[in-house]
C-alpha cells in the first residue's frame, strides 16, 4: 500500500505495539456480547445520497463480510467488543439493488478491519478534489496519537480509492477533512520527532493528491516543552516565514496556556480580534488576530501592512499571513477601511485589502477579498470598490450574513456614501440620499448581525433604524441638550436596542476624560425590541445626582433580559483617570414584559454578575471564551491564550 512520507514513522511505531485479544472463531457467522450468532453481513456504516439525482436516495454501505466478535479485557484502545474481519462498500438504489461494491480490505494492506461491535457509524461525505463526485474516508487505529484513512470517492463508474495511507490525528472511523480551497484538504498529524502537532496541505494534480506547502508557516510546542525547546524552534521558524521573522513573532508557553509576542517595531499593534464560526467538519477551533504596522517606505511616505495571526489553541499553535502590502503617502483613509469583517464561513475570512497603483487617487485603491485560515490562499471578490474624494475617509462598515445572503456594508464619512456589496453575486448596490457622519463619531450603528443600523441625522435631527433594504422601521427626535458620544447600544444578540441619553443638558459628571467627545454619565435609558417598537424607559430624575447604565445582559431570558447599576458619582474623571462611582444600586428588568425587579442582596447579585454578558465597554483589552473552554485575548499590547473550563 502507498504511506504518506509523514505516517511512516508513525506506522513504523503502530507495529511495536502488541495487543492482546482472544479471539472466538468463525467466519460465516459472527457472535454477539450474548453469545448469540448473527450474520455476518451485518452494515458498521451507511449514508443517504441521491447519487444519480433522480430524486431518490441511493445507500452507500459498509458491510461486514466475514468476520468474528473480539472480547478483550486488557485495558487499551480495543478494551471491549469488537468486531474484525472483511468488509466491503456497497452503493445500492432505493429498491436494493447493487449498484457498485468494493472490497475495502485491499485499501489497508489486505489486515483485517476492526470497528467497536454493535455501533454502526456515519460516512462522512466531502468532494476533495472538486469533481462534483462525492468523497468520504474509512479509517483504522495506528496509535494512540493517530489512525490511517483511505479516501474513497462515488465515480459514475462507481465506487473507487481516491488516496491511501493518510496518517491523520484522529480516531474516528470516518472523518471530512478540511477543505483549502477547491481541491485541497489539510492534514493535522502529530510529529513524534517535534512532539508536536503539523499541518500538511494535499492538491488535487489532475490524477491524485500530492502534498504541497502551506503558504502561512506554522509554529507549535507541545506542552511538556520548556521555554528553551520553544525558543530553539522559534528561531527556525522565523527563518521560513517572511511574517513571522518581520513582526519577531513568537510563541512561549506561559503559566495558564501560552502567549504569542511580537517586536516593538513599526507602531505595531493587535487592530482586532475574530473567533472563526464552529466547522461542521472539523473540531478545530480557530481565532484571529490583525496586527497593523507602519514603518517608512522608501523614498518617503509610509509603509503599510496588516498581518494576520491564526491561532489553533488545542493544537497549541498558530499560522501566519500577510493581508495587506502597500506604501501609501498618508495611512489615515486606508485605517479608515482596511482590515477584517468577519467570517464567510468557518474557513473564510472577509477583509479589504489596499492595492498600489498609478491611477487612483492616493495612489492607491481598496480591494475586497478573503483569506482561507488553514491554508491561506486568498481570493478577490471585488478588485476595486467606489473612490471617495481625497480628502475624505470611510465610516463604521460591516457584514452582514444569513443564510445564503452575504453583504458587506461600506460608508464614506463625510460625503455619506452608503453602499451594500453583495458578496454571492459580486453587485454593488449605492444607497439613495446620503449618510454623513459628524466629527469625532459615527453616525451609524449597526445591530450585532448587521441586518439593522441606527443613523443619527444631525440635518433632520433625528435618529432613525433602517434595514438593508432601505426601509426605515423607526424615528426618534435629539436631545439638543446635550447628545452622548456612543448614542444607542444593542443588546449582544441584537434582539433590543437602546437610546442611551443624559437629560441634564452638558451638566452630567464626566465618566472618561476625551479630549474629542468626553463620555459623561447617562440618566435615561429607553429600550426598542426587534420591531423597532417601545419597551420600557429607565430613568432618574433630573437634578437628583443618580445616574443609570447597562450592567449587562442575560443570555437565559428566564432570569431577565438586562442588569442595570443606579449609581452617584464621587468624584468626576481627571487626567488620565476614569472618574469614581459610589451608591450602587441594581435590578433586573424584563424587556417583554416591561418588569423591574430591585436586586436584594449582595450574594444575589453575584450570582447575577456571573451569568450577565458584559456590556461593550471601553479599552483594547477584549476576551474571548471559545467551545472548548480556551480563553483567547486579543489586546493592543499582546496575544494570549489560556485555559479556562468548560
């Protein structure tokens, strides 16, 4: 059988283990856990699939042939029943008839297949090499850190062997590989000389996969390694990878997971942070940090760059690419848009990109593209987007997704250009009227998934809620008393909204001292559900030195929808430090049915604090709890990780 170079060690190792196991004979007939004979010809696996597209689904089976019931009792991986013996796939249609069969046997040197007795699987289907054909992998025990795969596919031929011999770090008996662009898949193994965890890429050439370099190099340790081991591998991976040795990333353990640093060079800093949606093919988890920098082009102006840092906290690890690439004569309007938007899906990650030319304005124009994190190919959904003048920049953008909707919204700051680009069919759609934004703030705000945004309108001096579809769902008139710097909030799930307002027009205590809009203390809080209707208003009363904010919002309804702080303010925020609040007082308020309910006591509200979603607050420093209990901080300083619980 044909091994891939990376499983031969690993294989290597798999045939010094012995296994001990009695056997009950037969070959015919199998015998179950109660001594009971069965067939043999039982199914282990099986999958629906229309796979002529008539409209009716065909099954895909793997069938014992002939085998035996294994019972072991020594402790190890085949601790229990098992069954081992010949199998075979079959394709059958609706009415059973055979369509196609394959020995599977064959496909694992000819050994003898073994699956936990009595537990029939799933056949996990993907099309690796991009034929329209359908793919799935069988996989058999290597190691405690490994199994061997063979890809099968469903040609119209019927059923054939793909690739053989993947050494993969996974024990499950069927497995989807992540795809990397149209005909390549990743292969996570585990390196038994580096102790650590790789990733391999495999390309379709036209005939079969052949392993290929990943475009972003990868960096890993494994736990048990000091910071010497780390550091020593450090400095060879920063050899290979142009990002990495630029920026002095590295990776080092640290006491509650590990940390990624990087040199002080080039104004560098964490521009944001994006936890990747769960895979439903992979159990990987992924985030992403941008690191902007800027150091001086040559021959004057500044050079400009946004990198990407791919994390995989289980695999302690982390990939590294480069986004954008361009010397421009002033940074402010290319800050102003570039950088990410989100996520496509688990794998794709949206961003617009600066491109050099001799033709724009600038010198340069913006592209809108994404970026594959496993295996870093990019690919350019818009090569150009609207100019703006010169002198202007772009406000607050974002994506929204749905279904099979994708929109990035796009907005100029001062001239109020609003633009929808619709990702799936490449058109781009210009807003009637205009929608400015007034210096320092943005005057649009965007629910969290983006299908709704408050406009502030300082000419028609209202604030209204508009869907991306040009529709305004709601109006509510200024305060021309005295306007906050960040007007309305949205609650994380995007199910409320509110219009947060300080009465006492320009004589509320000042909260965070901002040379540019000072964030002063709020005294009214006026709620709106997702249609845009009236909730409930929380207020003080005027001239009573009490103040009210969000303190939080509850994921589970049943407790409330949001946690609110009454306080007083002690003393006001100074120069370089945020002002002191004193009196607390807290309730609960049930948005639906508009219920406040007074927190009692102390034990009470720590129980609450506990289960409350913190409100977007202010600083740099943003935590991320991801599925599997890691904690992931993306800070203007740093990249963490730790390992919280579950």
């Amino acid at each position: 059988m044909r091994k891939s170079a990376i499983g031969i060690c690993a294989a290597a190792t798999a045939l010094l283990l012995a296994i001990v196991i009695s056997e009950k004979a037969g070959d015919n007939h199998t015998k179950d856990g109660n001594g009971d004979e069965r067939s043999s010809a039982h199914v282990l696996a099986q999958k629906n699939i229309d796979y002529n597209h008539d409209g009716l689904d065909e099954r895909l089976l793997l069938r014992a042939t002939s085998g035996t019931v294994i019972e072991n009792a020594e402790p190890g991986p085949f601790q229990g029943s098992y069954w081992k013996g010949n199998a075979a796939l079959e394709l059958r249609s609706a009415d059973g008839a055979l369509l196609s069969k394959l020995d599977v046997n064959p496909s694992f040197d000819g050994e003898k297949l073994q699956f936990r007795d009595g537990k029939s699987f799933e056949l996990k289907l993907e099309d690796y090499n991009d034929d329209g054909y359908p793919d799935f992998t069988i996989g058999q025990y290597l190691s405690s850190n490994a199994s061997l795969y063979t890809i099968y596919s469903l040609k119209p031929e019927g059923i054939v062997v793909l690739h053989e011999g993947l050494v993969t770090a996974d024990h499950s008996y069927s497995i989807a590989y992540e795809k990397a662009g149209n005909n390549s898949f990743v292969n996570r193994f585990y390196d038994m000389n580096e102790r650590a965890y790789r990733d391999v890429l495999y390309t379709w050439t036209g005939e079969s996969f052949a392993q290929t370099e990943c475009e972003g190099c990868e960096m890993t340790y494994d736990e048990d390694d000091s910071a010497q081991d780390v550091q020593e591998k450090d400095d060879s991976f920063t050899q290979e990878n142009p990002v990495v040795k630029r920026l002095g990333l590295q990776l080092a353990p640290s006491q509650s997971g590990f940390e990624i640093t990087y040199e002080d060079i080039g104004n560098v800093y964490v521009q944001n942070t994006y936890i990747a949606p769960p895979s439903e093919t992979s159990a990987h988890e992924y985030a992403v940090h941008l690191l902007r920098s800027i150091v001086p082009a040559e021959g004057g102006g500044e050079h400009y760059r946004i990198d990407a840092v791919v994390v995989d906290p289980e695999a302690r690890s982390f990939k590294a690419f480069p986004l954008v690439d361009a010397d421009l004569a002033d940074s402010y309007a290319a800050d102003s848009v570039a950088g990410a938007y989100g996520f496509l899906d688990a794998r794709s990650l949206l961003y617009v990109s600066v491109v050099n030319d001799d033709v724009s304005a600038g010198g340069c124009h913006y592209s809108i593209e994404t970026l594959d994190i496993v295996s870093g190919q990019r690919a350019v959904l818009f090569d150009s987007i609207p100019q703006i003048d010169d002198n202007d920049h772009y406000g607050r953008g974002w994506l929204y997704k749905k279904g099979n909707t994708s929109i990035l919204v796009l907005n100029s700051y001062g001239s109020g250009k609003l633009w929808n680009f619709n990702l799936l069919d490449r058109t781009v759609h210009q807003w009637e009227g205009v929608f400015r934004n007034s210096w320092p703030t943005f005057g649009l705000i965007p629910s969290p998934d983006g299908a709704e945004f408050w406009y502030a309108n300082q000419e028609k001096r209202d604030y209204r809620l508009y869907d991306l579809d040009g529709n305004s769902l709601q109006k509510v008139g200024f305060n021309d008393d005295h306007e906050l710097s960040k007007p309305f909030e949205w609650s994380p799930d995007g199910s409320y909204s509110v219009h947060v307002e300080a009465q006492d027009g320009g004589e509320q205590p000042v909260l965070v001292d901002d040379s540019d809009f000072p964030l002063v203390a709020s005294d009214r809080l006026t709620f709106y559900d997702a249609e845009a209707h009236l909730a409930i208003t929380v207020q003080e009363k005027i001239g009573s030195g009490r103040f009210v904010e969000i303190a939080g919002w509850f994921a589970d309804s049943v407790l409330g929808d949001v946690l609110l702080a009454h306080y007083s303010v002690k003393q006001e925020a100074r120069e370089g430090q945020e002002a002191e609040k004193s009196k607390f007082d807290y309730e609960v308020v049930d948005l639906k049915l508009g219920k406040r309910t007074a927190v009692q006591d102390d034990e009470e509200l720590n129980r609450l604090k506990k289960q409350a979603l913190a409100s977007a607050g202010s600083g740099h420093k943003i935590e991320y709890k991801m599925r599997h209990g890691w904690i992931i901080t993306g800070d203007m300083n740093y990249m963490r990780v730790d390992e919280g619980g579950e």
